[in-house]
C-alpha cells in the first residue's frame, strides 16, 4: 500500500487526468450504447415456469408481455353508444399501434365476461409482439397516449398490467438529499470545507464510474433496472465512509508533525489498507450471492460488487493524489494556525465523552451486553414474522395509472382478479381430457376460489388451460394458500392413475414459486458467507473468538434490517408516507440482499473497531486497555460514518420504489443500531468479559496461516516521535 500511496502521491496529476478520461470514456460508450435492463428470474424447474413454456409453445403470437386497458364511467353504463363509440376508436388505434399485437375488448359477443356486473367497470387485453428487454419503450408510451386521449369527465381510463407497471424510476433527489445531508455531517466533524467535500467527490468518482460500467454491463447479462440504483445506494454509503477514514488519519498524521507525502502514505497504509479488507468484505458478501444459482441475483451481485470494488478503488488512488494537491487545506483554519506555531498532537490517553462510555462499558460489561441484547432483540423479532412474495400494482403509489387501474378492476370484479391463476394441462388420451373436464367443475368447490373459466380443447391438441380466480388479492396469505392447496391435493387428485399432467401457472404462482426457490437456498448463502467472513477476520485478527462475535453480530445486523423492512412494509407502519404503497409483503429478493449488503457493512465496522483494538493489543498485551482504547479511538468517526451512512440510505427509502424503499429502511435502521448498539456496546463488553481468549490462535493454525495485517503501522499519535516509523507484526504470538 505504500508502494502506491507514493506513486499516486507523486504522480497526483495523471492519476487525476486519469480518472477523470475514464469516467468520460465510459460515459461515452454508456449514453452511446444506452441500457438494456431486465427482469428475467431463470428458474426453470418451478411449475410456473414450465406452465409458462408450454403456453409460449402453444401460443407464441400471444407470448409477448401484456397489459390492460380499464375504463370506467361514473353514470350509465359502459355499454352507452357514447362510451362505446369512444373506446372502439381508442381501441382500434391501439391495435394499429407499432408493436401491438393483439387486443382483446369486450365490444364483441366473446367479450361479454369483460364488463363488470354492475356494468359500470369494462376493460381490454393488449399484448405487445415482444416481451422483456425487447419491448420498446416508444411503443407503450404510445399506447398509454391513445389511452389517456379517451379520457373525459365521467370517462376514467387507466393501464395496468406488466407492460404498463414500470415507471416508478428513482430521481435523483434521492442522491442529492443524501449526498446534502453527508456533507453537512462531515463539516460538523472536520470543520473544513475541503475535508468535508473530498469523502463525497471520491465516493462520487467511484459510483459515476461503476454506473456508466453498469450500463454497458445491462448489454451482456440480465440486470433488473434496479441495479443502478441499488448500486448508487450501496456505493455512496460505503465510498463516504472509505474516504472518511482516510481522511481523518490523514489529518490526524499531519497534526502529528508529517509533512504532506509521508502524511498521505501513512494513511493509506493504516486506514486505507483497512478500507481494502472492508471492501473485499462486502464484495465477499455479495458474490456469494452466485451460490444461490439464479441470474438476476447474480447480476445484481455483480453489479454492486463492481460499486465497492470501484469506490475502494478510488478511495487508495484518486484521494490520496488529490490530498497531495490540497496539502494542509484539508485542516481547518485553527489547526492550520496550531500547525504553522509547532503545537503538535502528541500521543495522549484518550479523552472526552467517548472515552468516558468505554470506561462505563468496561466496568459494567454485563450489564451493558444484556441492555444491548434487549434493544436489538427488540428490532430483530418482527423478522420472524416475515412474508415473502410480490407486492402487486395495488402497492402502487395512489396517483399511479396502474394503481388506479388495479383499484377499478378489483371493485368491479373482485380482489383475485388481478392475479389469476392459470391451470395448464397436458392431456393426451381422451381419459385424461375428460379428467380435465371434471377437474374444471371441481374447481369452483374449491376453498378460496371465486370463479373459474374453462377454455376448451380444440380439436387435436392436447393443452388445456383453466383459469382460476381467487378470492383474495394476488399478494394475499389465502390466495397463497389456495396455490398450496392446488398443488398438494385437488390437481393430485385429479392426475391419479391418469397420464394428465397439471401445471399450477401465471404470475401469482410464478410469484411464489420465486420467493420459495430463494427461501430453500438462502440458508445456504448465510453458510458460505459466515464461513468466508469467519476465515478473512481469522486471518486478519489471528484470533478465533473475535471473529466469532463478528459474525454473531453480523446476524444480528441482518436480523434488525429485516426486522424494520417487515414493520414498516409488512404491517404498514409508514409505507404510505414513504410513497411505498400499502402493507403487503416483503419482495422475496429483499432478503436476499440484505443478508448480502449488510453482512458485508457490518463486517466494515468490526474491521475498523477491532484493528484498532488489536494493535493496542500487539503493542501492550493488555486486554482490558487494547478494548477501551481501540473502543475510544475509534467510536467518533465511526459513529460519523454510521450517521453519513444512515443520511444515504433514508433518502432512498423515499423516492417511490417500493423495493428500493425497502433497502433503504432496512439498511438506514440496521447500520445505526450496528453502530451503537452492537460496535459501541456489545461487541467491547463481550471482549472485556472473555478477556485474553479474545487473541489466541492455536499454535499450529497460527503456523500455517499467512500473516496479513489490516492496519500496516502505528499512528504517530500512538506513541511515535514524528519522523519515526514502526512496524507492527499482526501475529499476537
């Protein structure tokens, strides 16, 4: 790390002019090239899927994505030959429209099922000729055109449905308030403007960079339009934080006696090299999300990996060549005046109202671990509660189309309208159609169904669809249950002793079937992640107990970000406020991400709180001072960096996309109380109450592994002369 704390210092133009060509030559191929976002689950073995094939197969004119048109009339009905002229018309552009291929209305004698009882409420099927990436963006905007031109008076008309629900995209507001409220925290802690803007520009350079990467990346794997935005959150969080601890050391060097390069150079190779094993921590946590074998997660993984790999990157060479530039700038005025009158900071016992907390959390360190295990408990059990699922367009924000239309379909039809199911079956002998046929009439006995629609076969062919209409809402427990039921005894029952094969389809299931697939491997991924964080801190820390109560903690992190999602999002408490939607449940890649996201940012604040701890340890052997002063030293800038964090991630939770929503609480609520319940907290009280087995390693383990030191160096400020420089090992002995 010195090696190119040096280089980039010395070289402090070109590694400016270099960052700034590469921002600008991916920028270029990233608007030139444009996006291709997806949303493509690539689970084939569920029953959706493969009911899903066969219907393609069957049918590919009718394979493209589809919406709806609604309508409704406040007075009448919409049969009136005014309503009926106007929607004709409205319809027929739409099925002349580029890229329609059919539309299904309910003006004709096969479309009489698609006027509400009450005949007030009416609606059409369209479906694009392509689907996924390929549907061109020009042509829904043109449709919801003609749509919104039949609009009058007591005429509404509203679009629903996949091809019409995706426009619920972040502003940059988001950033900008995070970024706003990062940059007044940092001025309270460095009182320096230019201190306060360098975390931000650095962070910035690395999440611009990994954007544009993001992009040209949309072209060759499947990446939901939601990675940019996951990445800029995750990205600015942690970029801030990086350059934070770099900056401060750096400061903290100067104040010391360091001239500007040997200043630099310390700080990279102290807190920058502990910014490189936090980096890789996250970047560990999240490519381990390649164990669950589905591509949109791998895509995501990869694409918030790139963030942190970017922004770490940025943070040991872009920061270190701008300090150079800067030079004592980066101190504020009155440290400037204290510097150039030779009044150093000499190495002292820590003080102030931190170092009076771990005093306290060192004399009564059972009672402060039983007052943290109670509050945090407090946040983990709502996440046992959790339900997985999709939230529906009815999550939709109210003065959305597609909520409105979601609303007007289910009070003119019924709640499960919105979500059928589809039963689709292969029947090759003549015994197993008329198995289908008695299959049909015993469904609408079947608890939790409200209507069932039997297509018929046609001749030669042997796929038959049903379709089965819930009582309840798509995202609702009972219409959960009524797949379950389905699956495990009327289609069961109906295929005994028969060669026909039912599939329980359409998007409700295929909904379900997504969070099931994701909740059978996720105690997989938690393994291989608890394990790669257990084995990375036994390396850095040579200890087996540390890491042990890192990865404890790490869950306990994981737990009250669930914890908060569920009350929040689950029981409603404030989703509305945030432009969220209602209640409903948790989206089954929420969690994913979370245990990924915060595992890694949780293991950030052990790394930076117990590397400290450990090299008090190395130089004295004195557990009880290595605790309170690695506690001391380093509760203010991590406090800081938890508070730039939390500022980040809450003003994402209110930009209007329920999932991006959920992030942003989950991670806001978690890394706080990570911060000071669990970092300031248990973690020291812990350490104190098991004492010197908090270092020890086996001899023969001890051996064996390479040794790699987090923080490469003493600070001047702990112990050393200025000028002076000490290795420290990072073997305990």
């Amino acid at each position: 790390m010195s090696v190119i704390a040096r280089w980039c210092h010395a070289h402090r133009m070109p590694v400016i002019l270099l960052w700034l060509g590469l921002i600008g030559v991916l920028g270029a191929g990233a608007m030139s090239a444009g996006s291709r976002y997806t949303f493509e689950s690539d689970m084939p073995d569920t029953e959706s899927s493969i009911a899903a094939s066969l219907l393609a197969r069957e049918a590919p004119a009718a394979s493209g994505t589809g919406g709806t048109v609604v309508w409704r009339v406040s007075e009448g009905s919409v049969r009136d030959a005014s309503v009926k002229e106007r929607m004709r018309s409205a319809l027929e552009r739409i099925s002349q429209a580029p890229g329609v291929a059919s539309v299904a209305g309910p003006y004709n004698p096969r479309g009489a099922a698609q006027v509400s009882p009450d005949g007030r409420t009416a609606y059409a099927a369209v479906t694009f000729s392509a689907s996924g990436e390929d549907l061109a963006g020009e042509d829904v905007r043109r449709v919801e055109g003609i749509a919104a031109g039949a609009r009058t008076d007591g005429l509404e008309v509203e679009l629903g449905g996949q091809a019409f629900q995706g426009g619920f995209a972040l502003s940059h507001s988001s950033e900008i308030i995070g970024i706003g409220a990062a940059l007044v925290v940092l001025l309270l802690m460095f009182r320096s403007a230019w201190a306060a803007v360098l975390p931000v520009l650095t962070a910035g350079a690395g999440v611009g960079t990994a954007l544009f990467a993001v992009i040209l990346l949309s072209h060759v794997m499947n990446l939901p339009e939601t990675t940019p935005t996951l990445g800029a959150l995750i990205g600015l969080g942690v970029g801030i934080d990086y350059a934070l601890f770099i900056v401060d050391r750096h400061r903290r060097a100067l104040m010391a006696g360091m001239d500007v390069a040997r200043a630099t150079e310390k700080a990279v190779t102290t807190s920058g090299r502990a910014v490189v094993f936090a980096g890789l921590t996250v970047m560990v946590a999240l490519l381990g999300m390649f164990t669950l074998g589905i591509g949109i997660l791998n895509g995501m993984a990869l694409g918030a990996a790139i963030t942190v790999a970017l922004t770490v990157l940025a943070a040991v060479t872009l920061l270190p060549a701008v300090l150079g530039v800067l030079g004592t700038r980066v101190l504020g005025r009155a440290q400037r005046r204290a510097l150039a009158q030779g009044r150093l900071e000499r190495s002292h016992e820590p003080t102030g109202r931190w170092a009076r907390w771990a005093g306290l959390v060192q004399a009564r360190p059972g009672p402060t671990a039983a007052v943290a295990l109670v509050l945090i408990g407090l946040v983990v059990l709502p996440g046992l509660s959790m339900r997985l699922g999709a939230a529906d367009a009815g999550n939709d924000p109210a003065s959305s189309s597609s909520r409105k239309a979601y609303d007007m379909l289910a009070e003119g039809f019924g709640p499960g309208f919105n979500g059928p199911l589809l039963l689709v079956a292969q029947a090759p002998a003549a015994q197993d159609r008329a198995r289908f046929g008695a299959l049909a009439e015993d469904l609408g006995s079947v608890e939790g169904v409200a209507r069932v629609d039997a297509a018929p076969m046609l001749p030669g062919r042997d796929l038959g669809v049903i379709t089965v209409v819930p009582d309840g809402s798509p995202q609702s427990e009972e219409t959960a249950e009524l797949i379950d039921r389905l699956r495990q005894d009327v289609v069961p029952r109906a295929e005994r002793g028969s060669g026909l094969q039912v599939y329980v389809g359409g998007v409700t299931a295929a909904n379900a079937d997504f969070a099931s697939v994701l909740i059978g491997k996720l105690p997989l991924f938690i393994g291989v992640i608890v394990v790669l964080g257990f084995l990375l801190l036994v390396l850095a820390f040579r200890s087996l107990l540390v890491p042990a109560i890192g990865a404890v903690m790490n869950l306990l992190t994981i737990g009250a970000a669930l914890g908060a999602i569920v009350v929040v999002f689950q029981h409603g408490f404030g989703s509305e406020l945030l432009g969220a939607g209602s209640a409903g449940p948790v989206e089954a890649i929420v969690p994913v991400m979370v245990v990924g996201v915060m595992f890694g940012l949780s293991m950030d604040y052990q790394v930076f709180l117990v590397s400290r701890m450990h090299e008090e340890w190395t130089r004295t052997r004195d557990n009880r001072r290595a605790v309170r002063v690695g506690q001391a030293d380093t509760a203010r800038v991590i406090t800081v960096a938890a508070t730039i964090m939390f500022c980040v991630f809450a003003a994402f939770a209110g930009g209007g996309m329920r999932m991006i929503a959920q992030f942003g609480v989950g991670f806001a609520v978690a890394v706080v109380l990570d911060a000071l319940l669990l970092r300031m907290m248990l973690v020291p009280a812990l350490m104190h109450l098991t004492g010197r087995a908090n270092w020890w390693l086996p001899g023969l383990l001890d051996r064996r592994l390479p040794h790699f030191s987090v923080e490469g160096g003493e600070d001047a400020e702990h112990g050393l002369p200025a000028g002076e420089r000490k290795e420290i090992t990072s073997s305990v002995g």
